[in-house]
C-alpha cells in the first residue's frame, strides 16, 4: 500500500476526532467527499459530548474504484447532563467501531463514509461535578487549537523501510480487527502460522475471553530485521470481553508479534505471538440491550 494513502487516511480519521473532542464539529463536513454518507449514532462525535480513544486502526488497501476502508475500534465515555435514575449527571463508557470508506478529492483522502455504531456500553454511574470538564463544555476554544489540515502527501522519498513500517503496524491491526469483527476465525488466515493462531487461542481462552472480547491495541512499535526479512511489532493492547452475567472484564498488557519472510517479494508471515498480561481491571456492569454481537452488518 502506498505511504500516502496510509498517511493521508489516518490524518483525517485523526482530525475527525480533534475536531470532534474540540467541539468544532463543524468543520468535519470538510473532511467529507460531496455527497458522503454519515452514519452516525447519537453518541458519535456529532452527537453528545464524548470523548473517543481511537485503537485497532486498521486501513485496507483500496480496491478498484480507488476506495479505501479504515475501522477504528473505540473507547470512550460519554457524560450527560440530565437526571439518570436519581443518580444526577452520569458517565458511562462505551465501546463501538468506525467502518468508515475514503476517497481522493481534490488530491486529499476524504471521507467517503463515515459511521459509527456501538458495541458496548457500561451502565452509569454518577459523575462528581469536575471544574476543568465544565469549563471545556462551556469554551472549548479555550483549550485546544486544532492545526490547519494538510493536502495531499507524497510518495516520493519514502524510504523501503519506512514503508515496510507502515505495512507491518498496518497487519498487526488487522488481525485485532479481525478478532473483533470475526472472532477467532480470523487466527485461521493464511498469513498467520498455526503457532502464532495456537498462541493467540491460548491467550484469550486462559483470559476467558473466547471468541466474544474486543482488542483495543495502540501505539505499535515496529523493528525491522538486517535484510529486511524479519521484523517484531510492539504493541499496548486493552481486552474488553463479557465476564459473567451483566458484566465485562478489562484487561491490560501489550502484544509482541514476530514476522518474517522468504524474499522482499514475499508477503510477510506472523510467526509468533506472544501476550503480556500486566493487570485485570474490576469488572464492569454493562447495559445488556447494548451488547452488540461480532460481525459487521456492512461487511
């Protein structure tokens, strides 16, 4: 995949959500194609004031009409204002996904589609009045300045390692979306080996997690071996999974997976994964009608 479309896909699914946190949702309709199709719940970044922690970014590569898909798997909480069940203003976390589509407009990556639907969401608890979130919900200006957006980016000068990079934190990604849209089918793709699929199995079933949790994975770290024929890919990963009736279980740790490849004309081979589990957070209780199951109804 070219180094422009993984730069200029992941600036503007980045600056959806300044703009958003910023409360200038307004200019997101110039991160949009003429015509785009939004679909957004009503806790999206156009709807209640949220606060969205992108992870398990994942950018496919564009198909023939020169389309791109990208998802983001999301944490966030959402605060409200309103009475709850006698509970005041509340908070809640919630869980949900970006599949979001773009395309070259006037020589930038914009979106094509934008939509966000939930997958899960704690119930509330009540929110203890916070000056500093009162004062960024009465004047957002006055906390964050959002930079100017770039055009278009270059392919030129890119360096090979460089872009292997790119694609390698791209496929780490993509087999935790893949978790999280497909559950443990997607351990028996092709580019995965049958240890590294046995070490995945073993991690989420020894988590109690199985087939129906989520990877939150972030800031990848990518070493490219002499050569360029073996690289390892760090990466800090959250598990939200169901653990018990009503509740979920969140875990912390990071993911180191090893790949490797014949020649550079190879693809690459996940050889290895191996998971480090650093703590278990207490569980939370979750609203049941909100749990949504794996799959994706645009898929």
């Amino acid at each position: 995949m070219k180094p422009s479309i993984l730069y200029g896909v992941q600036f503007a699914q980045s600056r959806m959500l300044l703009l958003s946190q910023s409360g200038r949702t307004a200019e997101i309709d110039d991160l949009l194609c003429p015509e785009a199709e939004v679909l957004l719940d009503d806790m999206g970044p156009t709807g209640q004031w949220r606060n969205h922690l992108p992870a398990t970014q994942y950018i496919r590569p564009e198909d023939r009409s020169g389309v791109v898909r990208a998802s983001w798997t999301t944490l966030g909480t959402v605060a409200s204002h309103a009475e709850e069940d006698g509970k005041g203003p509340t908070l809640r976390y919630v869980v949900g996904s970006y599949d979001n589509e773009f395309a070259l407009h006037d020589g930038v990556w914009k979106f094509r589609r934008l939509a966000w639907r939930p997958l899960l969401s704690t119930t509330p608890w009540r929110r203890e009045p916070d000056p500093h979130l009162e004062q960024h919900l009465a004047d957002r200006q006055s906390w964050v300045t959002v930079p100017a957006g770039v055009r278009g980016v270059s392919d030129e000068g890119v360096s090979p390692r460089t872009l292997l990079t790119l694609e390698l934190r791209n496929s780490l990604m993509g087999l935790c979306h893949g978790y999280n849209e497909r559950g443990l089918d997607v351990l028996t793709d092709a580019d995965i080996s049958a240890s590294a699929a046995s070490a995945a199995r073993q991690m989420l079933a020894s988590s109690g997690h199985g087939a129906s949790g989520f990877i939150l994975a972030t800031s990848p770290v990518v070493h490219v071996g002499e050569g360029l024929l073996s690289a390892d890919v760090f990466a800090s990963v959250t598990v939200i999974a169901p653990r018990g009736p009503g509740q979920v279980e969140h875990q912390r740790g990071s993911l180191l997976a090893r790949y490797s490849r014949s020649s550079e004309r190879d693809l690459w081979l996940m050889e290895e994964l191996t998971w480090y589990r650093y703590a278990t957070l207490h569980p939370w209780s979750v609203d049941g009608p909100a749990i949504v199951s794996k799959g994706n109804p645009r898929e």
